[in-house]
C-alpha cells in the first residue's frame, strides 16, 4: 500500500512543473570530467603541507562533492569555504559594467543564497570538516587561510578574481595549486575571470595553462625536490 501511493505521488509529480525539483538532475556547474580533474588535483596535493580552500562556493554543491570524495580518500585536511554567501558585491558589478563594457543584468543569481543555508547543507550531509567565511573577498585577507595546498578560485569577476590570485599564491605552500574557474574568454559573463587568470601567470612569468575548456592551472615550484 505505501509503495503504491510513492508511486502515484510521483507520477503525480512527473506529470507536473514540480518534476524538476523531485526527480535527479545534474546541477553542478562544472563537468564531470571537471570534477574527476579537481578530485585528481586533491590526490596530486595530499602530501602538500596546508589547508584546502574554495574561495566562493555558492549553495556548496560542489563543496559537498569534493569534500566526500576527501573523506572516501583519507585526505585529512582543514576546508575553508569563502563567500559572500548573498552574490555579487556593487562593486565588482559596477566595475564590469563600468571598465569592461558588460550589461548589468547578466550578474543575477547567486543572491538567491545564505550561510545558514550553506550550513545547514553540510549537516544534511554529515560533512564537519568546512570553515565557513561569510566575507567579500576584495574586503578579506586571504593570507589568513595559509598555508594552503589546494586552492579552487571561482569568484567570476575581474576585480575579485585579480585581488585575490596574488594573495592565494603568497601562502600556497610549493607543490601547491590553484585552480581557477571560468577561464573561458568565450563566455562574456565570465570572461574577468579568464583575463585575471592570463595577467597574473603573466606577473609570475609562468606559462598558462587552461584544461578541461575552462580551468586556469596555477601551480608553485616546488624547488626543493625539482629535478
């Protein structure tokens, strides 16, 4: 008798507008091949001294991914999870919209969020290890997060991502990594991003390098076992 009335309230629902909210969709913005390389980013960084951070996290969909798969591999390291927690700051828009010739209206979205709500999601899914940091990353001193061994970047815009690039690198620890989203000159929301990325490699006079049709690879010699 349960099983039945299970069955007929989602048919029920398969028949209605709600069935995107009740039945599994993919709602990560990044690929899988995407997830199995930061997973792979994880593995090449584990003996790497220094903390984890995902520097802008949204809802933490993908913080809740990369930290099982951290449990599922022993990989015991402090998560720090860094946002707004309420999108995008007036100035990082102003700046697009103003310096870089954007509409406004393509920065919408992301507002839709609270820590509490970030939270509450790591309960549910009996995640303990993430430091959750409700900060503007222009306002917030990233060097507070060192040592750190992996560094996923995905703040979007120009002005965030510029600021932030210099500070994650001071304190990733050699034979760390940064890996930054959206570095996609393709993509006209996310381009700031890509351009971010380009001119930072360039200050370091490292090559660039972008995998996976949108991930800036940063990685910091680590020159005491260089061959």
């Amino acid at each position: 008798m349960y099983s039945s009335v299970i069955k007929l309230v989602k048919e029920i629902l398969f028949n209605s507008p709600l069935r995107k909210y009740f039945f599994p969709r993919y709602l990560y913005n990044f690929s899988a091949p995407q997830l199995c390389f930061l997973c792979q980013c994880l593995e090449d960084t584990r003996d790497v001294e220094g903390s984890v951070a995902e520097i802008g996290c949204a809802d933490g969909t993908a913080t809740v991914f990369l930290n099982k798969y951290m449990s599922a591999r022993a990989i015991e390291k402090n998560y720090y999870a860094v946002d707004t927690f309420s999108g995008f700051v007036a100035k990082d828009i102003d700046y697009e919209v103003s310096n870089r010739g954007k509409a406004k209206n393509l920065f919408w979205g992301f507002e839709r969020n609270k820590k509490k709500w970030f939270d509450g999601t790591m309960d549910l899914n009996g995640i303990t290890g993430v430091q959750t940091i409700e900060a503007d990353v222009n306002e917030f001193d990233l060097k507070e997060l060192g040592p750190l061994s992996f560094v996923l970047l995905d703040v979007d815009l120009y002005r965030p991502m510029k600021k932030a690039l210099p500070e994650l690198y001071e304190v990733l620890t050699p034979g760390g990594m940064i890996v930054v989203d959206d570095c996609d000159p393709s993509d006209e929301r996310w381009d700031g991003s890509e351009q971010a990325y380009r001119e930072f490699m360039n200050s370091i006079d490292e090559p660039e390098r972008i995998v996976h049709k949108k991930l800036g690879i940063v990685i910091k010699a680590d020159l005491e076992h260089a061959s």
